[in-house]
C-alpha cells in the first residue's frame, strides 16, 4: 500500500516572519505538510523592545532572545541552523552551510513550497565612518554598545538620530505601493523620544541635544500627514531639532555627520539606521525585483514561480520594513499553502487582505506612541495615540509573544487597536 509523501515546506528564516509563518502553514495545512525552518541562529531576536531594555537598565542579549527548537517543537516543525547560500528556484533546491561550528562543507535540500523570510540586511558596513563613529540600537551588540557610551562616555554634546536612504526596487512593485525614501522610521523616532527621557533622568541632557532627521520630505511618512504633523508638533514642544530632505547619510567622522544634500551637523553622536538591503545570494534570481527583493502578489507568492513565497522583510510588497505588515502576511502565507495542499478551500484562503500600519514605540518614563494608519496604502486611517496604555501594550505583547511561543491569539492586534484607541489613563 503506498503512503502519500507530504508537501515539503521549507522557511528560510527564523525571526518573526519566518517563526510566523511556519506557525500558520501548521496551523492551516495540518499534517499535509513537513515544515523545516532553517535559521543561520538558534533564537529569536525581539527587535522592537530593545531600545526599551537597553534605556531602562536591561540587556537584550538576556532578556530579548527567544529559543527557537522549543516553540518550532511544539508544533512538530524542524529545525536546521545553517547559513543560506544559493537558491535555485528551477531545481527547487537551497544550498546551505551548517554553521555550528566553522569549516561545515555546503548542502543542498529539495522543496516543494519555499517560502523566503529572511528579513533584510542592515547595511551599517555600507557607511563611511559608522564602525568608528556611528552608534545604533538595532541589536543587542549595538544597544549595549551605546548605552555603554551614553553613560561612561558621553559629553553632553549634540545627538543626531535618522536614518540612511532606502533603496527600493522597482520591477514588479503594483501602482498603489508608494516610494518609500526610509525602510521604516518608528526606530528613530522611538529612540528620540525615549533617548530624550533617559537625557533628563540621568542629568546629561534633554530634548534638546537631539536632532532628528530624515532622508524624505516627512519623517515617518507610511502614518500619515496627520499623524506626522502632531508628532513633530509634540516634538517641537519638547525641544528637538528636526532636519529633512537630507537624501541620504554620506559620511560620518568624529564630529559631524554629512548629508548628501551637502549639509552637514556637528554632533558627538550619531545614532542611525542604515539601508535595509537584500541578501546578497538573492540578487539575479527570477522571483527577485532589480535590488534583491522578492516580488509576490498580494497573495505573498511568485507569479512565475507559484511555489515561492515571501514575507516580513524580504518581501518587496513590504514597504515600510514594519512588523506588523509581516505578521499581516504570514496569515496569507500560511492559507495559500493550506489551500494548495487541499486542507483550505480557496474561499476560505484568498481572502481579501488591506495592509496596515500598527506601530507602538516606547517615550520613556513608562509611556509609549501608538501609530494605526492605512493612509500609505489608500486607507483613511491615521491615529496617533500616546500615554501609558500603548506602553503597557508593549510590554505585554513581549511577555505574551514570549509565553506563547511566538504565537499571537487573533484577537491580540484587534484588542490592542480598540484599546489603544478608546483607554486613556
């Protein structure tokens, strides 16, 4: 009696989009389907809550990593920690390379569904100066390297916080999806504001040791004019510097930092996010726009190669690089998958999807920014909301992402918007 084989599914990557994924393939496609993850690291990385850990007194290579094989075990998905370094899409194979200790030689594997979640590469290296005189926030390495400056180091001189020019592709992108001049600007207005805090209880500063820049005409422009205009009034208010239409940072040295508008700004420090890049392996591939990211429909696959499928980062549907558009995706993911296998009818699994940007980020002194906003996708939609209630949701959504393993009820996102939205405390 012959047994039927089951799809194989690999998800390259184990951060958010890549854990979300797999998660909802199992949950949708049940046991029609082997899942492997392959991850270059055996944890999760919650990048969003580090600036919170590093300013209150935490380090996030303790508190901000969570272990991948428990929660991919709990739902009989394996688990293999090697670096990615080619994908043939013709072949269906992926090769890797074992990285747990140096000197593994390269392997390839077969796939009957792929789905891409790599997240992107933050191209500080591309930076002149940034290993010498740039900071960041964007790991735990980078947090605690900076914390450890702004507290036995530091000065008392200016600070700038912005970020580097994007560089978006443009082969497949649909009509309705803006150019974007920054991958995601909730990090630098978040460590503003919550840098600012920390300037004043230590008594080395305040808002106004800080300008914030940004390389478009509006700093955080995917929540809206609405929203941008009462955060740089809150933020004027307070005291910051604001500078735009900077177009890209073209050089950092010990005391300035240099635009390539040809501005310059004298500072001491420099904290920055750099461009969000593809991974160089998938450059040239056929399911890769002209800069390396994976093009999709809004049905997350490869129109040419329908057993591809990208999320989070890697997507090039997903502009800005935010979370929360990635977690939005990895539903889709996992119901086309589930549908392809014959354990979702294709009413259930082509459900409309209207795309969303949900952005919490930390002010310091126990409160936090809540930003709800369609507008950059067509929407009406622009919400601003600050206070205790979108800190306390921070806070517990890690608690919550942690206990759970990764995974977020499906009333958690609504909750947190009517909550958010309708609690004031």
């Amino acid at each position: 009696m012959s047994v039927n084989k089951k799809t194989q599914v690999l998800v390259l990557g184990g951060n958010f989009a890549g854990l979300g994924a797999a998660q909802k393939i199992r949950e949708h496609a049940g046991d029609a389907v082997e899942i492997t993850v392959i991850d270059r690291k055996g944890y999760l990385d919650f990048i969003p809550n580090i600036p919170l850990e590093v300013f209150e007194g935490r380090d996030p290579a303790f508190t901000m990593h969570m272990p991948l094989l428990e929660a991919l075990d709990k739902d009989d998905i394996k688990f293999s920690q090697a670096e990615i370094t080619a994908i043939d899409v013709d072949a269906k194979t992926v090769r890797l390379r074992p990285n747990e200790r140096p000197g593994a030689p390269e392997y390839t594997i077969h796939y009957d569904k792929l789905v891409i979640a790599l997240g992107a590469r933050l191209a500080y290296d591309d930076i002149e100066g940034f290993a010498e005189y740039g900071h960041a926030a964007s790991d735990a390495y980078h947090a605690n390297r900076f914390i450890e400056y702004m507290k036995n180091d530091y000065k008392g001189g200016q600070i700038v916080v912005g970020s580097a020019r994007f560089e978006q592709g443009t082969e497949g992108r649909p009509d309705w999806l803006p150019t974007a001049l920054a991958a995601c600007e909730g990090p630098p207005v978040e460590l503003s504001l919550s840098l600012a805090h920390w300037l004043e209880e230590n008594g080395k500063g305040s808002a106004k040791n800080i300008t914030i820049f940004t390389p478009a005409e509006l700093i955080a422009e995917d929540a809206g004019e609405k929203v941008v205009k009462q955060l740089l009034e809150a933020a004027s208010s307070m005291g910051f510097n604001y500078v735009n239409k900077t177009e890209d940072i073209k050089r950092l040295t010990a005391t300035h930092i240099e635009f390539a508008n040809g501005q310059s700004i004298e500072c001491e420090v420099k904290l920055v996010l750099p461009n969000w890049k593809p991974h160089d392996f998938l450059k040239g591939l056929p399911v890769s726009d002209e800069v390396g990211f994976i093009i999709t429909g809004m049905d997350m696959r490869n129109s040419d190669y329908p057993d591809v499928y990208a999320c989070g980062d890697a997507a090039a549907l997903t502009v800005p690089k935010l979370g929360a558009i990635g977690h939005q995706e990895t539903e889709i993911v996992g119901r086309q998958i589930a549908r392809d296998v014959g354990a979702m009818s294709a009413e259930e699994a082509d459900v409309d999807w209207h795309p969303e940007v949900v952005c919490i980020g930390d002010m310091g002194g126990g409160k936090a920014f809540y930003i709800h906003a369609t507008s950059w996708f067509g929407g009406d939609i622009q919400e601003l909301e600050m206070g205790q209630i979108p800190y306390l949701q921070k806070v517990a959504y890690k608690e919550m992402f942690f206990r759970r393993h990764g995974k977020v009820p499906n009333w958690g996102v609504p909750l947190a918007k009517w909550s958010a939205e309708h609690i004031k405390l």
